[in-house]
C-alpha cells in the first residue's frame, strides 16, 4: 500500500478547504493510506475512512526552530514509511520539514499557489482581474502529480441529528428557518462595520419566520455576539456556549449562513449549507470561494481597488473607511430571504 503524508498545518479555511480533496482521493484510491498532519483542532473537518489518519501538531508553540521540525520529521518517520509527501501549504515551516523528507529520500509535490497571479490581481495599478484557479483546484492538482487524480465532486461531511444539549440552546427546528450570522475575520480588511451588520440583524428578526445565530470565538467577539443578541428574543449567540464540534454540527443545520470571506464559509461548505458571503479587500477571484458556493451568493461591491488584499491584511489606500465594505445590509438581508423562502421580503 502506497502511503501519503499530506501537510496543510494552517490555517482554518484552508485546512477546511482540503477536507474534500483529501476525502475524495481517499474514497477513489482505496491502494493508497493518507495521514494528514494539521492543527490538532481541525481534525473534525476530516471525514472518517479506513485509509485516513489525522495527525495533530501544533507546529508553532510545540515544534520551534530547526530542532523542533527535526524532531517532528523523526517522529513521523517512526510512525509510518511514508514514500510520498504532498505539501499543501508551501509556506518556510513546511519547506523545512520536506527538505528532510526529500533528503531521506521520500518524493515531495508542492503547491502551485500562483503568487504571480495574485500579486498582479492585488495590485493597486493595472490589475489583471479574472478569475484565478480555485484553491482546491490547486489542491488536487497537486495530489494529481503524484500519481492520484481525483474528481472532488461530493460534501465531505454528512449532517447528524443535534444533542439534546444543543438543542436546550436551539429549540426545534420546526417552522422556523435557521440562518447563522458569523461577522468576524481575521483581518479589518474582511469584517463588514457592525453598525450594518446589527442592522442587519435587525432586520433579519423582525421576520418572525426566522431564528438568527450569531457565531465567533474570544472574549471580544463573544461581548459583540452578546449585543446581537439583546436586539431580539429571535436572536442567540452561540460564542462561548458550545464546543466547537457542536457549532460545527449546527450550522450543518442551518437554511444558509452569512459569513465574511472566513472559516466560517468554508466550514458551512463541509455540509453543503448555502453561505451568503460578504466581501470586502478580498475577492473570489483569488480562488478562496466556500467549497461548492456560488458566485451568486457572493455579495461584494465593484470597486476598481478591489482586490486589494489576498487575505485582508493591508491598511486601506484611501484610510480606514474601507469602502468596499459598505455594502447596503437591505440587499443581504433581501438575498437571504430569496434562499431561504425563495422570495424577497415585503416592503
């Protein structure tokens, strides 16, 4: 049996992002055992086979330096005889540890992540704007140089009832549809201004025929879910009060999402729930849309400076307004109500 080491170690869109990929080529290639090495945290984005391992490290506080990734490579190469590594994140931890690899060696594919087209997407003069190849296009196509075509075509994960002790949080799912709010980001350049998304939020509640939950993690995104959530008794922060495994199970659940361009799409996509995503610096044609997401569900403001930013990372040219931000909350608001009901609400 042939068998693969797979490294995608951060971060969590990206990781999440592999999870079709890799569930593909192991449901495709029965001959080959895959062992993904990631954040420890990630390992429910991965579907259970017979010929999947998930191998948690946390290379950043556990593994430091040189030594450290020498330690790690030991300890997979104690571990299993891999012959064939695939690196999906191409980043100088990742080119250090297959170094060691090759070294021993293992045959390496790495990542084409086409820094060249994004830097001349992303630049603020003569853009060159189209749409760039899908990340996980570029996922497989590595897995396809290694000898393992594949045609990721099918969700990954499969949805399951929810406990009774989400559901103590939830109510039923009866009458009412669902639709999560996840309104961070990592970045300024991603997070749609909360004055608009509390508006939005607003007007999503004062739909009785929906039930809004607010999802994000930390101390201050939990203080900001809290103020969603006085707005309406319809309304319910989830940050702080469940286990991640459990947030991940309830969006499998919900009638569709409005996320920034973050995990969050991505996670939903695991499922196959419908994202309406909101963008700003960043923009689909870098190729990071959620995982069977449409394009059409993309909502984002033409602008000639966008993109400016593959990951949202940059100070705005024109300040700190981010005008590429300003997308009116009607129009979201209008959008989901066409996913969920299939109509755009009344007047």
């Amino acid at each position: 049996m042939r068998k693969i080491l797979v490294i995608r170690l951060s971060a969590m869109g990206d990781a999440a992002m592999t999870s079709p990929v890799v569930d593909s080529v192991c449901r495709s290639h029965a001959d080959v055992h895959v062992t993904m090495l990631s954040d420890p945290m990630f390992e429910p984005f991965f579907a259970r086979h017979p010929n999947f391992r998930f191998v948690g490290t946390d290379i950043r506080r556990q593994r430091s330096g040189l030594a450290g990734l020498w330690r790690l490579f030991r300890t997979l190469s104690k571990t299993d005889d891999f012959d064939t590594v695939i690196d999906l994140h191409d980043v100088l931890r990742t080119k250090v540890l297959r170094a060691f690899f090759r070294l021993s060696g293992r045959k390496v594919y790495v990542i084409n992540k086409g820094r060249s087209e994004k830097k001349a997407l992303t630049r603020l003069e003569n853009k060159v704007k189209v749409q760039l190849k899908p990340t996980i296009e570029r996922y497989a196509d590595v897995f396809a140089a290694a000898g393992l075509p594949t045609v990721v075509d099918t969700y990954p994960l499969k949805r399951a009832g929810l406990p009774d002790s989400l559901l103590a949080l939830t109510g039923h799912h009866d009458g009412v549809r669902w639709v999560g709010i996840s309104p961070f980001a990592q970045h300024m350049g991603k997070v749609y201004p909360l004055d608009k998304m509390e508006r939005l939020i607003e007007m999503l509640c004062s739909d009785r025929r929906l039930k809004v939950f607010v999802f994000g993690g930390g101390k201050h995104e939990k203080a900001i879910a809290q103020t969603f959530e006085k707005l309406s008794d319809n309304c319910v922060s989830m940050v702080g009060k469940v286990s991640f495994a459990e947030e991940m199970q309830l969006m499998s659940h919900l009638d569709c999402m409005v996320s920034m361009d973050s995990s969050a799409m991505h996670i939903c996509s695991l499922f196959g729930t419908r994202v309406i995503s909101v963008w700003g610096a960043t923009h689909p044609y870098a190729g990071f849309l959620g995982y069977r997401q449409s394009p059409a569900d993309a909502m984002q403001l033409d602008l000639p400076c966008r993109p400016c930013s593959i990951y949202g990372n940059k100070p705005c040219a024109s300040g700190t307004k981010y005008d590429c931000l300003q997308y009116p909350p009607e129009g979201i608001a209008a959008h989901v109500h066409e996913a969920v009901f299939g109509q755009r609400p009344k007047q």
